[in-house]
C-alpha cells in the first residue's frame, strides 16, 4: 500500500493552521467603522464623540485618588455630564449628581481580598440617571422604581494615563448617556451611568455607592465596564448569577462579544484580579454582566495605555451593544424587579439556573441554562459509552489492546509535547538577555513553542502507533483467511490502515474524558468538548463507517470534522494565548521568588495543550506518509531558527509599545535609631536587572543578598543603591506607641498612625500575636472589632482616600492569651518578630530619584497597582519581643 502523499499532510496542516488564524482575526480583530456624530444622527452612537471625550481625560496624564488630576478629570466628567442634562429632549428626565462618600470599610473576602481590610475616605463620583418624565414622577412620589446600573472608573494608577483603564469606558459611556437622553421618553426602567473613583485601591468606589447612596435601592442589573488591555472587542468575562441580563444582551447586541471559558478562569483563580462587579454581586447581591477590553493585555497599567495606542473601532464596537441592550433593558417589561440574592447565600428557593453562553465569530451569541448543558452532556457521554462497549464487545481481545494503546498514545503525545516545549522554556533564559523575550512579538511562540509541542505529540503518538500496528499485523496474520479480498490478504496493509483509524479514534477518547470531567465539575465551557467530539465522530461515521471502505483515512473525515470545533474554538484559544502573553509583563507578585522560566513555561505548557487537544485528529494522517520525516526536520528548523534569533537578539524582547513593568521607589525607613534611605529597582517582569540598572545609573546594585519586605510583597531580588541619612523628618509616618492594659483577662494595646502627607498606606498586623483590632481616627470607629481572616498569620489594612483624608489614627491591639506577657519594642537590635509593618506612599520624587527617572529607556516603565508603592514610600516597624528582652522604647502588659 502507498504512503500517504505529502501534499495531502501540507493541505490539512494549511486547513487547521490558516483556519484557525482567520478565526481568531475575524472574531477578536475586525472592529467596525468609527462613526461621526453626523452618521450616528442623535440618538446613535458615535466613537469620534467618544473618543473625544477619551482624549481629554487621558491627555491629564495620570490622575490617581488623592491627586488634583484626578479632581479635573471629575470636574471634566461633570460638565460634560450636565451638558447632557441641558440637552436632553423635553420629555426624558436627567438627573446629575456629584457624590461625596463617607469614609467606610470594604469589607470583601473573595478572590484576592480575603485576609484584607480595606479602608477609603474623601471619594468623589459623578452620577447620571436617565428616565422618563413619568418613571420621574413615579419615584418622587415614593413609587417604587427599578434602573439599571452602567458602571466604570475614572482614576488610573500613578503610572499609566488610562486611555484604556478606565478612560475607554468612561467615554462610552457619556457618549451612551448623550444618545439615551434624546430618546428615554418610553422608558419603563431607568439607566443609572455610575463615573466612581478609587476602583484602582480596592474596589471602594463602587463599595461607597452600594452602602451609601440611595439610589442603589433601585438597581436591579449591574452592568460594570472594565478594561484588562487597550482596546479590541469589549466583551463579556463574567455574566449572573441570573441569566436575565446575558440572555437579552444576546438578543440585542448588534455584535456581541463574551465566552464563559472567561469567567470559568476568572471564577477559579487563575486570572488573579478583580473588578467592580465583584462588589455588586457580594456587597449589593446584585447579578449583570462585566465587560472587558482584552487587547493589548502587555500595556495594562503602563505607560503605554495612552490614547494614541487605542484603536479606531474599539469604542463603537462596544457602543454599538450597550446601546441597544439599554435601551432593550429600559423598555423591557420583564426586566427584574427584585435583587439577586444567590450570592449571599440565601435559602435555596432563591438560587436560580445560569448560563452557558458564548459567541461565534462575533455574530451572535449562543446562551442556553446550564442544567440543559448538563442534560446535554450527560446524554453524550453515556452514548459514547455505549457505543465503545459495542466496538469493544464486537472486536473482542484485538480492539480491547488496540484500545489501551490508543490511551497510550494520548498520554505520551501529552508527556513528550509538554517536556519538549517546558524544556524549550528552560534553556530559554539561558540563551537570552530576557525570560520571555516573545512579549513584544508573540508571534515569534509558533516557532518557541508551538513547533517543540508539535513535534513532541507526533513523537508521543508514532511511538504507540508503530507497537499497534506491529500488534494488529500479528493478530491480523492469525486470522489471514478473514482479510478483505480487496486488500490481497496483506496482514501488513490491514495494520498500517487500523492503527490510523485507531489514532484518530483515540482523539474522540481524549475529548470524552474532557468533557466527561467538565461536566462532573460544573464547567460551563465544557461546550468545547463536544464540538471536538461530536463533529469528528459523526464525521468519521459518514466516510469511514458507512463507506465501509478499505482505504487509508479519508482527508474528509479531517477537514469536516474539523470545521465546526474550528469556527467555535480557535480563535478564543489563540486569543486566551495571546492574553497570557501580554499578562507576563506583570506576572510576577514577589519579585525573585521563583525561578526565571517558570513564567516562559507556563505559555509554553498552555500552548502544548492546545496542540494536543486540537491536533490529535490530523496527527493520525502523518504516520503512514512518505513526508514524516520532512514534518520532523521542518519543525526541528523553525524551532532551531526560532531560538537562533532569540539568541542573537534579532527581535527584542521589549520595545517602545509594549514596555517592561519596573518600579523605582525611594524607600525612606524607620529604622527605630535613625531614618535611612535609599533607591530601590524591581520588576513584576521575569528576569534580571542588570541591563536596566546599567541604563539608569546612580549606582544601582542587583542581587538577592538585601530582599526587602514592601508589606504588601517582598521584593527577593531588586536592585538598590547605598543608604543615606533622610534629613527631612517633619511630616515622616511613623507608628508610635501608646497605653498598654489589661482587664478581664483582655490585654489591649494602643498604637498611634501618622501619615504625615500620605493618604494611602497599608500595615500588616501580625495575627500570631494579635487576635483582634480596632480603628480610629477623629471622626470615631473606622474598623470594628469582630472577625478577622488572615493569610499565613498576617492581616493586611489598606487605606486610601483623597486629599482631605484623615492621616492620624488611633489603632488598638487585643492579644492573643497566650501573648499577654510579650513586650512591644519600637526599635530591633536582633531576635525579635515583627508585628506591626506600615507602608505610607506618597506621589512625589526628590531630587535623587529625578536623577535616576530621567534615564529611564522607552522600553521600560513604572507599573502601578493597588499594592505596589508609589514613587515615595516611608516605612515603619513594631516589634514584639520576649519579656526578658529590655533593649529600645517599649510598653508591656502589666
């Protein structure tokens, strides 16, 4: 029998390759034409309206809470808020409020917020409510009124201008605003537009509405507007618990955009951030929909989120569904008239069926209850089932061993792709000046990764494939007399012909096991798994079953049974790759505590799994081809070529687009004999420093020998110059002691806060020693006693607030029993254990740190979140000590 030509293998590769590249650009990269306010006409939705407004606020430079910029991009936000309200036609109702938070204690324990106390004072946010004259009337007179709530942040981290995050979203939305203010006049339900502050520091902005202002007794959807990169499709990553607002989002969007495979890795923890709809759902028990741009995900909170990287379309991609959805949801007259109340636990009576949803190509989208995907499921694979005892009961001993091999193949593609590209990962820093040197041209992972992973499974599978056909060409040769007639009796040509299949079969295997465990789980994604095993499987019923032929597997059953999982799946696995990527910039959370290629491995192992999920039905048809050993050498030669051009450097690991995330802080530390100071240079980008260090100048040193606790992470490894005496200490925070006492068998101790200019600090109390905690500043009790979860023995408190935030506090400390005798020390000479760490940042620089910043090179940037300290922070420390220990300040319980 002849082998299979090489120009059939090359055509099935172009399927699956070409295939899944143009779904991905058609899906994720088609964005449609920019409209001006001209074509929108009044009530449309124009992105040159809105990009005007971007433009404005992301020209301010960054504004984070507590900085003046931040009170001219509200003040800009307002005016354009009551241009609006003067606008509005005659019969639509718009109400404008600017909103003055008090001071109030987010108290979330989901995601990355347990074990924290968040504190926020002095906020400001702007509102607009949209309704009708009658709905107006309605809610004065004390009827009861149900809105919905459109939300999204205007500050930005110290460090990015935030054309993307959050200034993208904001502009949508004033531009929606405008548009429903020229037709609201049939509004059953009102719209309420929510412009908050301090989301980059916890979440409190959207936390101080939903305690504090009354309109949130109205809200029954909430609908959040995030941005995790710059620009792209704005799409849906996380949507209930109830369908409502998901399902007519479906039917009214004009291209809408979301994947529940999104939310499935949100919801795990794998994707470790969060957003505002964290605290709608948790805090307000409310369920929506929380949307994101994607794009770019290597810019977030750099100083490339700028609005000349923002792309055209972007924003009309994103008005052109919230539009239609709102005006869908104001008008609807089934729209929910009660708060959600799944996720706080109520009784069962209340739990409703959510929802498998996902879109093709960006069309439409698909949303169906996740009690039919597991009736669905179920039904699928207890047929599969069935149908592998018939095989298995009608081929006896032959198809039992044909089977185990089959298994056997799947587990070695998986063991020989993921190795040989996790071993690609390892050499990598080795070779090259950088860990992750594809951030800035991730097409350069085909090469890195995608072809070590191909190669490997193919290798995985041949193996097994060569032990089933020698195995089959046995058994085949005692049976000879029942061989087809058409075959001439060759054993050898039976084997080579049912081992193939057998491959190909063993790929329906691996998805039934996929799919099987995504249903036991409650995966909402495990919709993937029957498209990879349903398509294929009744494609090769069609040409290999019913055609009964004795021919080598038809090409058909391939590129038709590939076709549907394709369109389906492709493009999101290509857009999930791409989105890790652009996440390694800020990948790593303590600097220097894990080894360089860890990060490299994990794209690597991501992509070998793709490509042993989605190849294992083309692998098959190379086995028995005369261009195996072309396949061999020519992914040996792009990975080969692939690592030559890392090693030389030919394509930089980071340009000026797509920086490298650095922070350079002036540390000023409390040493409790003395305030010391010096610079410090780390990175949430894997890899050394030296590079950098050289770059920017005033003596930087980098190494591992001086890790430095920053209270919310420990820097390991960091650069830092030689330490000076810090001159100025008028307004230094510090911690200082007060009263010690003892009653009832509770021992209390008082510690006084100053942040002297600092309205954003943290401390980290040590819950080893301390059992509880309360605190105050003038206005009264800030932080209750009461339950307190911890991390490791510690309990972080994070304040924020704007610039008329309180800086002194008064923080009492209840002790564990088995502490009462322990001595609080202000300074340590050695032995002691910590217990109280503050941190207090200050958006500022000094001349020593100009020095350094001036040098920055262009592919490197300063990189902010709600953790990481700004240009400035001082540093205080208290020590609880043994009793016998007498050295420093220090109180004792008496």
């Amino acid at each position: 029998m002849a082998e299979r030509s090489g120009c059939e293998i090359l055509v099935l590769l172009a399927f699956v390759i070409c295939g899944t590249w143009g779904v991905y650009h058609y899906q994720f990269k088609v964005l449609p034409e920019a409209l001006s306010p001209e074509d929108a006409g009044v009530t449309g939705f124009s992105e040159e309206a809105a990009m005007a407004h971007n433009k404005a606020l992301s020209s301010l430079g960054p504004h984070p809470l507590g900085s003046a910029v931040l009170d001219t991009a509200l003040q800009y936000v307002l005016k354009a808020a009551t241009t609006i309200q003067e606008e509005a036609y005659g019969d639509v109702n718009v109400e404008v409020e600017c909103f003055h938070a008090n001071t109030g204690v987010n108290t979330l324990s989901g995601g990355s917020y347990y074990g924290k106390t968040l504190v926020y004072s002095d906020m400001k946010h702007v509102l607009i409510r949209i309704s009708s004259k009658s709905a107006a009337t309605k809610l004065r007179s004390g009827e009861e009124d149900n809105a919905i709530l459109v939300s999204a942040h205007v500050d930005t981290v110290f460090a990015a201008e935030g054309a993307g995050d959050d200034s993208s979203n904001v502009a949508v939305m004033l531009e929606l605003a405008r548009g429903l203010s020229k037709q609201a006049s049939g509004f059953k339900n009102s719209v309420i537009f929510l412009f908050n502050t301090g989301e980059e520091e916890g979440l409190n902005g959207a936390h101080s509405f939903v305690t504090q202002h009354p309109w949130i007794n109205t809200v029954r959807v909430a609908v959040d507007l995030e941005a995790m990169g710059l620009g792209g499709k704005s799409g849906i990553f996380q949507a209930g618990p109830d369908p409502w607002a998901v399902q007519n989002f479906a039917k009214a969007a004009k291209r809408p955009s979301g994947q529940i495979v999104s939310q499935d890795l949100f919801g795990s923890g794998v994707i470790k951030s969060s957003t505002d709809f964290q605290v709608y759902k948790e805090v307000a028990g409310l369920s929506g929909l929380d949307f994101a741009f994607t794009d770019s995900t290597a810019v977030y909170h750099t100083k490339n989120d700028k609005h000349d990287l923002l792309k055209a379309g972007s924003l009309q991609h994103l008005g052109d569904n919230m539009l239609p959805f709102l005006l869908h949801a104001a008008t609807s007259s089934d729209f929910p008239t009660g708060k959600n109340t799944l996720s706080q636990g109520n009784s069962e009576e209340e739990v409703v069926d959510t929802v498998v949803y996902f879109d093709i190509l960006g069309k439409f989208m698909v949303v169906y209850p996740q009690s039919l995907a597991d009736m669905i499921n179920t039904s699928v694979i207890a047929l599969a089932l069935l149908v592998w005892s018939a095989v298995l009961n009608q081929g006896g001993l032959s198809s039992l061993v044909s089977l185990a091999l089959s298994v056997l193949s799947i587990v070695l593609m998986w063991i020989c792709s993921l190795g040989l590209t996790v071993l690609v990962a390892y050499i990598i820093p080795s070779i090259s000046a950088s860990p992750v040197p594809f951030i800035a041209s991730p097409w350069l992972v085909v090469g890195l990764f995608g072809a070590p992973a191909l190669l490997g499974a193919f290798i995985g599978q041949h193996v097994v494939y060569l032990v089933l056909r020698k195995f089959l060409s046995y058994t085949f040769s005692e049976t000879k007399g029942f061989l087809p007639l058409s075959l001439g009796g060759d054993e050898d040509d039976v084997a080579v012909l049912d081992s193939e299949k057998w491959m190909f079969k063993a790929g329906l295997l691996q998805w039934l096991l996929v799919l099987a465990v995504g249903n036991y789980l409650n995966v909402g994604s495990s919709y993937f798994a029957l498209f990879w095993m349903i398509s294929p499987a009744v494609a090769y019923f069609l040409f290999e079953v019913l055609a009964e032929t004795t021919k080598p597997l038809n090409p058909l059953t391939a590129v038709i049974g590939l076709a549907a999982p394709l369109v389906v799946s492709s493009g999101v696995f290509v857009q999930l790759v791409n989105t890790l990527i652009g996440n390694l910039v800020r990948f790593v959370s303590n600097p220097g505590a894990q080894a360089d290629w860890i990060a490299t491995a994990i794209v690597a192992a991501l992509i070998a799994a793709v490509i042993c999920l989605t190849m294992v039905y083309v692998l098959p048809y190379i086995h028995n081809s005369g261009a195996k050993h072309k396949f061999i050498m020519t992914t040996c030669i792009v990975l080969l070529v692939s690592l030559g051009m890392v090693e030389q450097s030919m394509v930089p690991p980071f340009i000026d687009d797509t920086a490298r995330a650095v922070n350079i802080v002036q540390v000023v530390n409390n040493t409790g004999e003395g305030t010391v100071s010096h610079i410090s240079l780390f990175s949430t980008t894997p890899g050394g420093l030296f590079v950098e260090a050289e770059k920017l100048g005033g003596g930087l040193v980098c190494g591992r020998e001086k890790s430095f606790d920053f209270v919310t992470f420990t820097a390991y490894y960091s650069c830092w110059t030689a330490e000076i005496e810090w001159s100025n200490n008028a307004l230094i925070p510090a911690l200082r002691l007060g009263s010690d006492s003892q009653e009832n068998d509770d021992r209390s101790t008082l510690v006084h806060i100053t942040t002297g200019d600092s309205t954003r600090w943290c401390l980290s109390i040590n819950t080893n020693e301390i059992q509880d905690f309360q605190l105050k500043d003038e206005s009264g009790v800030l932080v209750s006693r009461g339950e307190k979860n911890s991390i490791d023995g510690w309990h972080l408190m994070q304040f924020a607030g704007g610039k008329n935030s309180p800086t002194k506090f008064d923080l009492t400390l209840h002790w564990h029993k088995n502490s009462y005798g322990k001595r609080v020390v202000e300074g340590s000479e050695g032995g002691e254990e910590v217990l109280l760490k503050l941190r207090a940042d200050v958006n500022a620089t000094t001349p020593e740190l100009d020095k350094i910043l001036e040098k920055m090179p262009s592919w490197i940037s300063q990189y902010g979140k709600s953790t990481s300290p700004f240009t400035l922070a001082y540093f205080d420390t208290l020590y609880v000590a043994d009793p016998s220990l007498t050295m420093g300040s220090s109180v004792a319980s008496e």
